[in-house]
C-alpha cells in the first residue's frame, strides 16, 4: 500500500529532525573534546560534556533508522 501525502510529509520531517539532532549531538561532542582536551583541568569536564552529547546523537540515529525502516516498508521489501 502506497504512503499517503500526510505519511510521506511526516517521515520527511522525523528524517530532517532527526539529522538536526544528529548534528546538535556532534556538536556537544566536539566542544566535550575540546573542553577535555584544552581547557579544563581534567577529562571530568569534557567527559561530562560528552555524556550530555550522547543523548541527542543517539535519538537522531533512532529517528534516522526509522524513517528508512518505514520507506522500506511502504516499498514492500522484505527485510531480511
């Protein structure tokens, strides 16, 4: 069954988001580095910056996978 124009606006816009929270994460990621690195006065400051980095990295790869996942559903692929 073909995705309906509300289905396919939807999966668009969990794709973008999902690639917007992706870069966010890489973001947090490479300040934590930075900060680990460069300026603190130990890894406990960056190391904590990259653990806060993970979150949004992790749900942007989620809703990335899902979004593929539903595509490859709507074109009737099997999965394995």
């Amino acid at each position: 069954m073909a995705p309906t124009a509300e289905e396919r606006d939807r999966d668009k816009l969990m794709n973008a988001n999902g690639w917007r929270l992706l870069l966010i994460g890489g973001i947090g990621a490479l300040i934590g580095f930075f900060v680990m690195f460069f300026v603190g006065p130990g890894p406990g400051p960056g190391a904590t910056i990259l653990a806060f980095a993970t979150v949004p990295t992790i749900a942007g790869l989620a809703m990335i996978v899902s979004t593929r996942i539903a595509k490859r559903a709507d074109e009737d692929k099997p999965f394995a």
